[in-house]
C-alpha cells in the first residue's frame, strides 16, 4: 500500500465509480413508459409523477461492506437499521415522505437465527421511520456469497417508496450565498468509508485491532464502535419541512462533503463553506492507526470519504434559520449550525481548528 493511503488505494475507486455512473445516461430510454408527465430531476435523484401533483421517489441502498464488521463480530441485530436509514435518508432528501419499504437479503444460507437477527434490525428502522416493510426476499446463494466465516455471510439491500406534493419538493433551487446551513449529528461512522476503516482498524483485513479490542479513545470494543446503527433523520426532516422552506436537503454519505456541489447544477454560483466540526474519536482514530501502520490518511481524504460527524446537511433561507433550529432542537436531534453558502462556485472550503482544506 502506498504512504498516502486513500479510499481508492482500500479497493473503491472514485473515478471509476464516476466514469460508470455515465452509463446511467442509457437508463433515459426507460421513461417514455412514465404515464403522466415527465421525471423531474433532483440533485441526489429523480422523481416520478402518478397524477399531475404528486410524485413518488423510489430509492434503493444498501449498507457495503458493514455486513463484514458484523459478520466479525458476530452481530447482526443492528445492520438491518443501517439499510433502513440509507435509504429512508435518501427519500426525504426531496421532501417525499417515505411509505413502504422492501428488504433484499442474499446470504450464503439461510439459517434462522441470522434471519431473525437481521429483522429485528429491518424492524427496528421501519419503526424509527413510521414506514411499513411490505415486501421482501431472502436468497441462498453460497455461491456468490463467501463471508469470512461458515454459513454466516450476507449482503442487505433495502428499497423505499416516498410520495411528496409538487409544491413540497426540495428542488435544490433558490440557494443563496449566505443561507445558513444547518448539521444533524451522525452516531459515528455510519455505512460509508467502511472498506477504509476495516483496512486500517482490523487485522482481519490487514489493520491493527481484533474485533474485540478496545483502542485508547474509545468507550468499548472496535467492532461495536464501527457497528453503531446510521442515524435516522425522517421525523425531524419531515416535521421541519412543515414549518419552513427547506431548499436543499443532503444525506452526507459517500463523497461526503463534496456532495454538496450537486446543489450548484440547481442554483448556480455557489459554494460552501463548513466551519462547525467535533468529529466522534473513532475517526481520530482511524487517522491516527495509518499513522502506526505506516501510511498517512489526509485531512482531504478524510472530508470526503467519512461524515465527520454530521450525517444530514439542510439549507435554509437565513431569515428562517432561528425557526427552523427551534423546530429541530423540539425533537432533540441537537442540530448545530456548521457553515454558510458562498459565491464560490463549486468550491467546498473545510476550517476545522487550524485546518482550512479545499475540497476537489
């Protein structure tokens, strides 16, 4: 591994991960079948309309590479909670309020205890989501699955419906420079970056700790610290979108901060600027474990692969910003202001400390 050691040097390539997203391009050809109107197009996605006012956002995620840590640790009661909060996460990104969910999981076997197990997380979500699981499948396919212990590999994907009114979307229009934006705190590193993290943090894939370590820092065990379920954000998005205009909405997961730039194809001429961070220790630690083992993960490579502490981004008009942290603060999300839009356009400047980065 080389010295500066990035998320493409852990196995995802970020180029070739943007190069692939142009054949999405072909998927165009599909919407002629759409019955009323045409999809309207949103900076993290696409809705659909069902009649001339309302529209559906179907999304579909999946957790990565978190099914590994919690194969390791023998824990698999929580991870169904990630594949609910990334895709209900991604719903309200529009506004659209999410309304039945469907589980995939494909696993070397379907032995009962771990299906009962990755419920009981499914479950978990949809309650904390107020949103029904209608439908699911669950596949034996040993060999596509390995794992990295007998019989107990999987993978999760779960899918989510929204429906939102026309006049209630957040279209990612009407950004200005100076509009404040507003952080909802994660609970650590969420589903994303964990290829980065299992590399460096455990010596089952080359890193430092085993599972059941406890590294200087932290208040228990590795595994568990990496396993803490992605935060689920639908009620208070969705109470706050009552109450305010919301005009951009951002689940800040892979590519992290510089997702954000999306929001410039819709309200040209801006950028961001973040200045609030107090990063959880599980991401000082990772930064520091490179360091022992001999590489060196930047400041950069750090914003843009792991939330650092913030798992949502919303902007909102700087006249609403004293209702809109009101709103937040009654269902104690402890929302924080974290920067302000600029007249940078596309640059997303980072001040943490004495730090000030640019992100590309």
């Amino acid at each position: 591994m080389p010295k500066n050691y990035t998320y493409t040097d852990a196995g995802v390539n970020r180029a070739q991960r943007h190069e692939s997203k142009k054949a999405l391009a072909s998927l165009k050809e599909t919407y002629k079948h759409i019955g009323f109107g045409g999809i309207m197009r949103l900076p993290y996605g696409n809705l659909f309309p069902i009649d001339d006012n309302t529209f559906l956002d179907l999304e579909i995620e999946g957790v990565g590479t978190k099914v590994l840590i919690a194969e390791l640790a023998d824990k698999h009661d929580t991870i169904g909670v990630d594949a609910v909060a990334m895709v209900v996460n991604d719903v309200i990104r529009s506004g659209a309020k999410p309304l039945a969910l469907a589980d995939n999981i494909h696993a070397v076997a379907s032995e009962p205890k771990l299906v009962n197990a990755w419920l009981k997380g499914i479950i978990a979500g949809a309650e904390e989501s107020l949103c029904p699981v209608v439908n699911g499948e669950t596949g034996d396919v040993a060999e596509i699955i390995r794992g990295i212990k007998p019989n107990s590999g999987f993978d999760m994907v779960v899918s989510c419906v929204g429906k939102v009114e026309k006049q209630n979307v957040i279209t990612g229009e009407g950004i200005k420079p100076g509009d404040p934006i507003i952080g909802l705190p994660s609970s650590g590193v969420h589903s994303n970056g964990i290829t980065l993290v299992r590399k460096i943090l455990f010596k089952q894939w080359g890193g430092k700790y085993e599972a059941t370590d406890i590294p200087q820092g932290l208040e228990r065990e590795v595994a568990l610290e990496v396993l803490e379920p992605t935060k689920i954000y639908v009620q208070p998005l969705l109470k706050l979108a009552r109450e305010v205009k919301i005009k951009g909405a951002v689940h800040i997961t892979g590519d992290s901060y510089t997702k954000f730039n999306n929001l410039a194809n819709y309200s040209p001429g801006i950028g961001f600027r973040f200045d609030n961070f107090n990063p959880h220790p599980i991401f000082g630690l990772i930064q520091k474990t490179a360091a022992e083992l001999g590489y060196t993960i930047t400041d950069e490579e750090m914003f843009k692969t792991f939330n650092m502490g913030w798992g949502f981004g919303i902007i909102v008009d700087k006249t609403d910003i004293d209702k809109a942290m009101n709103t937040l603060e009654q269902d104690s999300v402890k929302p924080q202001r974290i920067g302000k839009v600029t007249d940078k356009e596309r640059v997303v400047e980072i001040k943490h400390g004495e730090k000030r980065l640019i992100l590309t």
